[in-house]
C-alpha cells in the first residue's frame, strides 16, 4: 500500500524543512524573468523552478491556474512539472482549489487525485463552501491513493472572512467548523493526518481556534504578502510543527538565475526552522 501523504509530508519536512515553494508563472514574473509570456516561456520557467530547487524543498505548490490559461498545451506543461517534480524527490501539492458536488467533485479528484492521472499529485487545495459533506469524493479517492487535501479553512484575503468567520446556529463559525471536520478526519493518524487546512500566516493571532488537527497547515502569506517566518508561532502556537509555509514570489522573483533562486530558498528554509521551537 502506499504510504498516506501525511507520513511522507512529516518525513519530508523533518528531512528538508517545511518550507512550500509555489510555482506561479503569472504574466509579470515571466516578464520579470525576461521570459515570453506563452508556452515557451511558461515551460521554461516551470522547468528551471523545479531543477533549481526539487533536490532541497519539502513541497512544490503548482497553480493549475496559471497553467490552464495556456489551454491544452499549458496543461502539457503542468503535467510535465508535475512528473519532474515529484520523480526528483519532491512533493507536490496541487493549488487548484476544486470545490463541486457530487461526480463533478468525483471527476475533479480524479483529474489530481487518481493514481495513474497525468495530473496525479501528492496533495491538493479544495474548496468545502458547498458543505464540507461535498469533499467526500475527493477524500475518498485521496484516501484510496495515499494522497492528500488541504482544504480552505481560515483564507489570508480580506473577504474570506465574510464566510469563514460567519457564526453559524450552534455558535461555532465557519472557519472552526471546518478545522473541527479536519481533526476527526485525522484521528488516530501518525505521525500526521493526510487532510489539512489552508490558514493564512497573514492573520495574527489565532490562539481562539483550535489548529490542532492532527494534520498540516498551508500558510500562505510568508514573504510579498508580509508575513515573516518570525511571525509563524505567535499565529500558529502549539502547532507549529505542523506548519507548511508557502513562498512564492519571495523565492521565485530571484530566477531565472539558478544559484540566486537556491539561495533565497535556503534563506527562507533557516528562517522557519530558526523560528521553530526547540524540540
């Protein structure tokens, strides 16, 4: 059987550090890059993203988006970096953020989460703003493939929290309810559930919800949009270990030079563990 993806994402970080490196090949990086905006451009920066840094991250974080608006042939390329990536030792999480009901959400899990897909990837984002019941294919499915979810609990953007903090009858919000899901997904697991929640790392202080979910946490927000790494325990408390912080543009604004985008990764990787607690 293959070995559930909270195992191998504990492994992982133990071995190489938390740190999530997303590939984001939006229009102006590209350009940034000196790279043209199309195809070419699109697989050559993907490319050099993962040979600079596959050998060294715990996590890749392709945004299918950004591949997508390419058509066909950018999705090519996304399964393509998806292949390299993971083949090279790293994991790959996938930052699609599907969210549907019944066999469409079946037909999405089976686009990321189906074992011999093009597109099979350790992990990927979802969306339970349908009802968190509408993820139960994709659980099912990641279960069945030793992968993973991250599901969209407490968002870093500002209107998130019009639903994520919304109270609901029983006087628990949205957010909480979700994280509250995760936790029973993840009992009994060791030494790490597979289904975890996206948290910001934007959001200060969160010491009123319970992080403790036996799984990961995604925090998006480390470095463009202002969080620091120093900044990760007093968000995340007691379950800071279980933290995978995400950088984008902090890491990949330093490409294409290989060496320059290996050390912006090193950096942000001493970083979080220098903000870690002892063990």
């Amino acid at each position: 059987m293959t070995e559930p993806f909270g195992a191998r994402l504990r492994h992982a970080m133990d071995e190489r550090g938390p740190l999530c490196v997303g590939i984001d090949p939006h229009a102006s990086l590209l350009t940034e890059w000196g790279l043209t905006d199309d195809v070419s451009g699109l697989e050559r920066f993907s490319r050099t993203v993962v040979e600079a840094l596959s050998d060294r991250v715990a996590v890749f974080k392709p945004q299918s988006a950004f591949f997508e608006r390419f058509g066909s042939r950018g999705v090519a390329v996304l399964e393509k970096t998806v292949q390299e990536a993971r083949a090279a030792g790293a994991l790959v999480l996938m930052d699609a953020k599907r969210g549907d009901i019944g066999s469409t959400m079946a037909a999405y899990a089976e686009a990321f989460l189906r074992k011999d897909s093009p597109l099979f990837s350790d992990a990927l984002t979802v969306s339970p703003y349908l009802g968190y019941g509408s993820l139960s294919p994709a659980i099912a499915l990641a279960r069945e493939s030793g992968a993973g979810l991250f599901v969209l609990a407490l968002t870093s953007n500002p209107e998130g929290g019009e639903v994520q903090h919304a109270v609901r009858a029983d006087g628990r919000n949205v957010g909480a309810t979700m994280l509250a899901h995760l936790a029973t997904e993840n009992t009994g697991e060791e030494p790490l559930g597979s289904f975890g929640a996206v948290v910001g790392a934007t959001l200060g202080d969160l010491s009123t919800y319970d992080l403790d979910i036996n799984g990961p946490l995604l925090a998006p927000g480390v470095g463009a949009q202002g969080a620091t790494p120093a900044d990760l325990p007093r968000v995340f408390g007691a379950a800071i270990r279980n933290v995978v912080p995400n950088v984008s543009r902090g890491v990949l604004r330093h490409g294409p030079d290989t060496g320059a985008l290996r050390d912006s990764a090193e950096r942000f990787a001493d970083e979080i563990w220098s903000a870690l607690p002892s063990a």
